[in-house]
C-alpha cells in the first residue's frame, strides 16, 4: 500500500510557535503536509471548505487538528464545539495544544470531547519531543475512521 502524507491542520495563532510545531514535524520526519490558519474562523472556515478554503486540492481533509485555545475571532473551544457538534467533523481527532495549564480549560475541552489536551512546552527542545510523540501517536500509531475508509 502506497504511504500517503498526513494532513494535520494547526490552528495557531502566534507565528513563532507555528514556525516551532512545523520545524519540530519536520525534524522527527513525520510525513505530513501542514495547513496553518491563524484564527478561528479561519479553521472553521477551512474544515466547512468555505471562502477561501473551497478547493480540496489546496485545503485538504486534515486527519488531526491541532488546536490552540486562545484563537483571535472565533477561541478554540467554540471551534472545538464546532468540530465535535458537525456530523461531517465529530470523528476528527482534535488535540488541544495550549499554554494553558488552567484546569478549567482542561475540563472544557474534554466536556467538548477533545480526543487529546497537551501543554505546549516553551523550550524548543521539549516542544521538538513533544511534537515528534504527537505526530507517530496520531499520524502514524492510532487509526481513525477518517484514515481507514481513505486507505
């Protein structure tokens, strides 16, 4: 069977710590292509395929989305709402990669079902890990029904 790339979706809105999760998946080899939107309603608007997102050749299905809480626009738990209420979307894997260690956010974003909630660490090397555990957990280890009716 052919390998194909994983597609992940990162909703982040701080450039540097893109820049980071991008160099990390690139440094543990993880076959993946990165979409990046920087706010909410553009992640919305990317996995609904609207304005500008409407061509799937250039805005793939992401198979793993990774969401940062603090989003201009539209926060991250509303898109993680979103996500977990579209019956188009629910059984997309979303894992919350955040700052936040707040136990509220914590429960709410696992009230919202997110399949995962991580502490972005703020060491680049720590981050490089993490990312590198991250990307073989849901990229390459776990299978979703989105990864199995593709293959």
């Amino acid at each position: 069977m052919e390998q194909r790339s994983i597609v992940i979706l990162l909703a982040e809105d701080n450039p540097a710590h893109a820049r980071l999760v991008e160099r990390s998946l690139a440094s543990n080899r993880v076959l993946n292509k990165l979409m990046h939107v920087s706010d909410g309603e553009e992640a919305v608007a990317y996995l609904r395929r609207e304005s500008p997102f409407t061509d799937p050749e250039l805005s793939p299905r992401p198979d793993v989305v990774l969401l940062d809480l603090r989003l201009p626009k539209v926060d991250g738990l509303e898109v993680l709402r979103q996500i977990k209420t579209d019956p188009e979307l629910m059984q997309l894997p979303v894992v919350v990669l955040s700052t936040s260690q707040s136990d509220i956010d914590v429960a709410r974003a696992y009230q919202l079902h997110a399949n995962s909630y991580v502490v972005k660490p703020l060491d680049f090397t720590a981050l490089t890990q993490l990312i590198g555990d991250l990307g073989y957990y849901w990229l390459v280890w776990n299978r979703s029904p989105n990864r199995t009716l593709q293959d």
